[in-house]
C-alpha cells in the first residue's frame, strides 16, 4: 500500500492549509492559481480548498502542481467585500470564510488564509476560534519593509479594532515579541511605541499610560523596549516590532502602501518618458528588476490574526496568484514553527501584568 | 531722493516675510542660504531676520541677491529642538522664534517662518497672535504630493494637536478648504474625512459625528464633500483636502515621508548596484532628474498654521536652502494672496454651524 502512494509517504510531515477560494476581487482563478505556485515551491504543503465545488474542480484540474495535494469542500455562500461583518455573523453558515475558519477549528489545518472581507473575517475568526484566554483584543500584525537585516520589520494592529487602551498595547507588545521571534526568527526583538513624538511627554495620556506598561515587561518578556517610535521610525532599522492601535495602524499601512504605490508609478512614468531613458532602462534592467521586487507589496502580503485559538492569515482582497503565494509562505512558516500552538500554550490563562505570565505570553525563548 | 533709491520703488507692492533664522538643525547659515535663493528668483520679497546679529550680518553681507532687503533684528536666545514648548512660552521673550512670530503680531510682516521646534512654534504662535473668534483648536497644514493637476493636496491637522472632536474637524474642513482656494486655486475643493474604511458605519464614533456635520456644511461653505477616504487615497486625485486628528495625520505624514525615504535609497543603490546600472543612470539622467525633483520632500517644505491672527510657515527642522526656499515661496504666496485677511475677516465671531458663517469661515469665492 505504501509502495503505490510514494507521495504521500514522502510528505510525512506535512503541513495543511486551509484556503477560502472565494471572496476576493479576483475571484477562486487567482486564489488556484496563487496556491499552485506554493505548491511547486514547496513540496510539503498540502491544501483544504473551500468553495463552488464545480468552478473549484475545474480549476484544479487545470493545475499539475495540485494533483493529489488538495481537498475541495464545497460552500454556497461567498461573503462579499461590501458584507456587513455582523450579517455574516449571523447568516453565513454557509460561507467558504466560515468553512475555512471551521478546518483550523476542527483540527484539520493549522492555518486559515482568505483574500476576503477583512471584517467580516476578523468577526467570524474570533467566533469560531475563539479569543485566547487573557487576551481582550485580537489584533492584525503585518510585515512592513524595512532597513533591518531580515527586511521586515512588524507592525500591529493594523485594523482589527480600533480602540485600544494601554493593557491592550501591552498585550500587543507581548503577541507581536512572540511573532517577531517566530515569524522572524528574532531572539530579543526590539519594541517600538508609535506616538507622534519621541520624548516622553508628548502624545495622548493612554501612550504614557502604554509606555509604562510596556518598558516594565521588557525584562521579563525578553525584548528591548526602545521607547516611542515615530511614523519615519516604521521601515527603519532602529525597531523591530512597532505598537499603535488599530486605527493609526491601518491609516499608515496603508499610507504607506499609498506612497509606494504613487513613487512607483513615477518611476514607471520616468523610464519610459523619452527613447533615452527606455534604453536605459533595458540597460539597467536587472538592477530595475531587483529594484521592483523589493518595492512590491506583494512580497509583504499577509496580515496575521494574532489572539485566538489558531492563526488566521488576511491575503490582501486584490492578491494576484504572487500575492495568494506570499500569504500562503507565510501560513505555511507560522504552521511549521508551531507559532499557533506556542503562544496559545503560553498564554493560558495569564495575567498580562505578572512577569511570569508576561514571559510566557510573549512566547519565551526559541526551543 | 526717489530717483537715488530705484530699488525701493520697483518694489512698490513688496511682501515682507519674517524669519526665524535660529533654532534650525542646519543652523542660520542654510536659512541665510535659503532667503537668498528666494530673492534671486522673487524680486519682490523682502525679510526681517531674527537671531545674533553678528552671526546674521555676516552671512548676509556674503550674499548679493540680498543686498537691502534684509533687515536684521537681534535675539539672543534660541530655542533648541528639544525644549519644552511650555518652558518656551515663559521663559522665551528673548528668543529669536518669539521675535520672529511678534513681527507678524505687529503687522510689520505678514507671515513667518521658523524651522524651530514645532511644539513651541505653535504654542507661542497661539499666544502670540491669538486664535481666530470661533476656532478652538488651531491646526497644522501641509501639502502632499499628489495625482491631482497641480500636483498636491492638503491636509490636516497634521500635528498642532492630538485630539480633535467633530467640530474641531468640521473647522479643519472649513479652513482646509480655504487654504486650498487661497493657496492651490481651487475654486470648489473636494473634502474626505481620514478613516480606517470608506463604508460609513465604520471607524470610530466621533468619525460619523464628523462626517454629518461635513457633510451638512459642504453646499453652504462651498466645497464638496466626497466621504470618507483611507490612507492610500492621501495621494490620489480623488480628493483636495485630507481632514484628520493632528495625531493620525502627523503619523501619516512621517510615515509617507520615512516610505519614500526607504524607496528613494532603494533606487539609488539600484543605479550604483553594477557598472551597467550607472551607465543607465547616465543616460537616463534627465528622467532621473526630473523623478527625483518629484520626489524631492522639499518641494513640499512647509506646514502652515491656520486658525490664528497671522499666518505662520513651519519649515522643517532639518530644512537645508532648498527647503528653506520652498517654505518662504510658500509663505509668500499666502502673504500674496491676502489669505491672512480672507481667513480672518470671514470667521469673525463666527458660529461654525450656522449655514452663513460656515461660508465666511471656509473662505468664501476667490474676488
């Protein structure tokens, strides 16, 4: 029996990632299409693949790559980018969002990835998953480019709520210490504050108040506190993971994104202005070619769902099949490196405040 | 006597700016520089420069553009970046800044400039010059690059103060709107409120309060009111004034600076990478230049302080002549166009909500 399904054999330790096909504003075609890259990357990721049935088959069967190494489990429901989250709460039994929540509930995957409704998917994660047990709100953490060494440096929340109060910057702190030490490999991540100065007193009262909080856990969480941090501070190379609230968090993502996108198109405009400078850029075009992979969005797709009973990555709603495969590495590292299971393990029932727990929340030491 | 003095006549409708020469990070010797490549290319301008007068004549005696057109005013002291504003507004009478703000207060200019410590430019500025009847919060434009024609859009508050409520964002709308008639000529500006969404139940409470009392005041003060906007609308051509809480929008700023900072070294390591990479940087040398001129921060050099009795221009504090140049251009044009007198006629004792004095406050028609 073995002999006949050498495949599976091989694939002993393999990691499931369970996909909603749906939802995205380029439809089930680009999610295939992103996965099936991964899976010619990466020999040992198998896929739970939620959505129509028959457009699902369809397209898997399009794809070599997927042969044997998917699952479809059909969903009527699509839950749209114009959904109201708590409709959807209600009604969307249905949904492939929900089916893909309910895999990594169930046991049979260890991460969810969906390109859909950023709210509705942070609703439904929190209800079907469950939040931690000490943890009060859930927060998005994102990969934003940088100058340090690994080129990421973290980022949360960027829009899971936004409110946040100073124990909720705490806890921040502590979840995004534990991602940047397993998403990034970062033995003793430095930590940042977003305020709109660096002294200390400048800014609103609940950033003091967070600043604090924050400094007194550094020790025994094992990160370096380098204090507020300033919008300039985010790709820099002086910080690892930057703290804010939900609502700046996601104005400067996506100001960010924005900027990026706006310099790009500049740029674009620029090399192909005259015969000249369309020459030169065939002469440059290998640095150009480095240049436009380190600039695209793309490689940072993938927004983290951190605080629940299991890790829900957010592809970006316009992923193309690059962008589905970045979001899908990146479920695929956070699986292997047991990042779900170990902050879940270490958070138990903690009390942020005690250093012990304070420890155990931000994940510990790399085993 | 007149025909001894040429100078002085031709310069008839002559605009003085007064500048804080102190208190920059490159000292006074890059905003000497700086006066003097406005002069060069404005005939019309003239300056009051604030700070040790030894110092200033001699910087000024090595420039010729300048030669009568600077009158010089002594301050011993200088406030350093990192004072505290508060200790400023006691202790500061003898400061260059507070000489600088004071000869707008006594109409001998009508706008000045500092690239001093921000926190201490406005607060002296408020208590110096007052806030207009009718504003509560005084609030801190800039300019943004943009895909719209004239190449920039404004927003605000961009850092005058953390917090702001609905009526306070209802004001920065009205005089946002007025900076952009005055200073891009716009005659019907389109308005978007700052939010983590464009969907209107989203956000936070007093971002839906806002968003009524905008939207309420849009046909009467004369601008259009497009909704709400997300960061990577900043840029876009979809809107002309961006209105946001001085603590969202201060980070927006430093975030879309430091993003363009990281892209603008990116490239530049990208065109030295190979010797292949720098002959195509030669030969694309005029569409470089030109991507780089905008790009260029210091073409946007200049935050301008609105809701008070004067006009006054934060340059950045590490403005070097370049920036200094863009913020008196800036200055000038303000000074120019009587925007100080247009704004502060027309709020008078003004109610912000009634239909009447929401036209006067957002500035009216251009004449």
């Amino acid at each position: 029996m073995t002999e006949e399904h050498p495949q599976e054999l091989r694939a002993a330790p393999r990691t499931v990632i369970s996909v909603d096909a749906m939802g995205g504003d380029r439809g089930a075609a680009a999610v295939v299409a992103g996965i099936s890259l991964s899976a010619t990357k990466n020999p040992d990721i198998r896929f739970i693949l939620h959505g129509q049935r028959d457009e699902l088959e369809r397209l898997v069967a399009r794809r070599k790559p997927l042969r044997g190494r998917v699952e479809i489990r059909h969903a009527d429901g699509v839950v749209t980018m114009d959904a109201k989250p708590s409709h959807v709460m209600r009604h969307g039994q249905d949904t492939s969002m929900w089916s893909a929540i309910d895999s990594v509930r169930n046991g049979e995957a260890t991460v969810a990835v969906s390109c859909g409704n950023t709210g509705a998917l942070m609703l439904l994660s929190i209800m079907r998953l469950r939040k931690l047990p000490g943890v009060n709100r859930p927060a998005i953490a994102c990969l934003w480019p940088s100058r340090n060494p690994g080129g990421f440096n973290v980022m949360l929340d960027v829009g899971a709520d936004v409110r946040a109060d100073e124990r909720d910057l705490l806890q921040y702190a502590l979840m995004g210490t534990s991602y940047a030490r397993n998403g990034l490999g970062l033995e003793r991540p430095r930590v940042g504050l977003l305020n709109v100065g660096t002294e200390e007193n400048k800014g609103r009262a609940e950033l003091k108040a967070a600043h604090d909080l924050i400094d007194a856990a550094a020790e025994s969480a094992n990160y370096s506190f380098v204090g507020f941090v300033e919008g300039g501070d985010i790709p820099s190379a002086k910080v690892d993971v930057i703290v804010t609230d939900g609502f700046t968090g996601n104005v400067a993502l996506k100001t960010g994104e924005g900027t990026a996108k706006l310099l790009s198109d500049f740029m674009r405009e620029a090399f192909t202005a005259t015969p000249l400078s369309k020459m030169a850029a065939l002469l440059a075009y290998t640095s150009l070619r480095r240049l436009k992979k380190r600039m695209d969005p793309r490689r940072a797709n993938g927004g983290v769902f951190l605080g629940l009973n299991g890790t829900v990555v957010k592809s970006h709603g316009a992923s193309d099949a690059t962008g589905v495969s970045a979001a899908v590495k990146l479920a695929f590292e956070l699986a292997q490196s047991g990042f779900t299971e170990r902050l879940a393990a270490r958070v138990a029932a903690s009390n942020a405040t005690e250093p012990e727990s304070v420890r155990e929340l931000a994940g510990g030491s790399k085993r």
